[in-house]
C-alpha cells in the first residue's frame, strides 16, 4: 500500500465542521482544505441520510461508482452500509466485477446504475438512459442519483490521488445513514 501523499492536519487544526463527524481519514484528508471541509461534509452527510433514494439504492450506486474507480477507501467504508441496506454477495459481487446490468437488480435499480456508469465513463448521461430512469424512478431519484455519482466520484479520485489510508470496514457511519 502507497503512504498517504499528504500529511493530515492536527486534529486541533481542523476546521469546526470536521470536529463534529467520526476522525475517518478521509474527513482528515479534507481539513486540507477548509474552505470545502463544510459543503464536502455537508453533502456526504446529506447523501447518506436526507436522500429519496432507498438506502439500498444509495449504497449501490456508491459501491458501483467505488468499483469503476477502483477507490479501495470508499469500498471499504461503504461495505457496512450496504450490507446494513440488504445487498446481497451476488450483488455485491456483480458490482465489483462491473457486469453488464440489468443483472440481479430490481429494474428501478438496474435504471438508476445504468445512469450512474454512464455518467462515471461519459460525464454525461444519453436522453434514452434518463427517460428509462425518470419514467421508472421519477425525476427526484434520477437527479439524486446523478448528485450522488457525481459527489462519490469527487470522493474516490481525491482518496485514490492522495491515497487516503482506509479506515477498514468501519461502522461509525451508520448512524449517519438512513
């Protein structure tokens, strides 16, 4: 494993919003820079408790967005969490092998994760793939979903760049999650 490239701050250095959440390291990495640290903080905490999204659903996504980035931190924070949701090993194991959907998803998770790849290898996503995800999912789980994708991936490339030590299959967030 690659040492983490830079030092995390003090935990008397960091900003006031990162003294309130579990010391996971990935919190650490974001003290680095304290003008994010609040809205960083903010929507993770939002995507994991205020979302329409079904908690399995989320945890998908992230663990999908998790594999396609080959993000080891992000998998193993979130590997609780979706155990927590109800994903099953063959679905776990679907995910980390990145097989073509729909596999074994409902059809409304199978939309929401087609969208989500799309927009992770395309940055963008095909009218087709968001009318199957609208008409399936409605346009609050579409948009959530593609926030979510988008927040992850700015989570896992900043982990993976800075090779963020992972915390191991931590709970602490759990009670951060609904």
């Amino acid at each position: 494993m690659t040492a983490v490239r830079l030092p995390y701050p003090r935990p008397e250095d960091l900003p006031e919003p990162l003294k309130t959440v579990p010391p996971l390291n990935l919190f650490r990495a974001f003290g680095n820079a304290p003008a994010y640290a609040d809205g960083l903080i903010s929507l993770g905490l939002a995507g994991l408790g205020r979302l329409n999204l079904t908690p399995r659903q989320r945890e998908l996504l992230i663990l999908d967005t998790a594999t396609s980035t080959a993000s080891a931190y992000v998998t193993q924070a979130h590997i609780p969490l979706g155990q927590a949701a109800g994903i099953t090993s063959e679905q776990a194991s679907f995910i980390r092998q990145q097989k073509p959907l729909p596999g074994p998803f409902s059809p409304q998770e199978a939309a929401l994760l087609a969208a989500g790849r799309e927009l992770l290898q395309d940055a963008t996503c095909t009218g087709d793939t968001i009318r199957r995800a609208h008409q399936l999912c409605g346009a609050q789980a579409v948009t959530e979903t593609l926030v979510l994708v988008g927040y992850y991936r700015l989570v896992c490339g900043l982990a993976n760049a800075l090779a963020v030590e992972p915390d191991g299959q931590s709970r602490q967030m759990l009670p951060y999650a609904s």
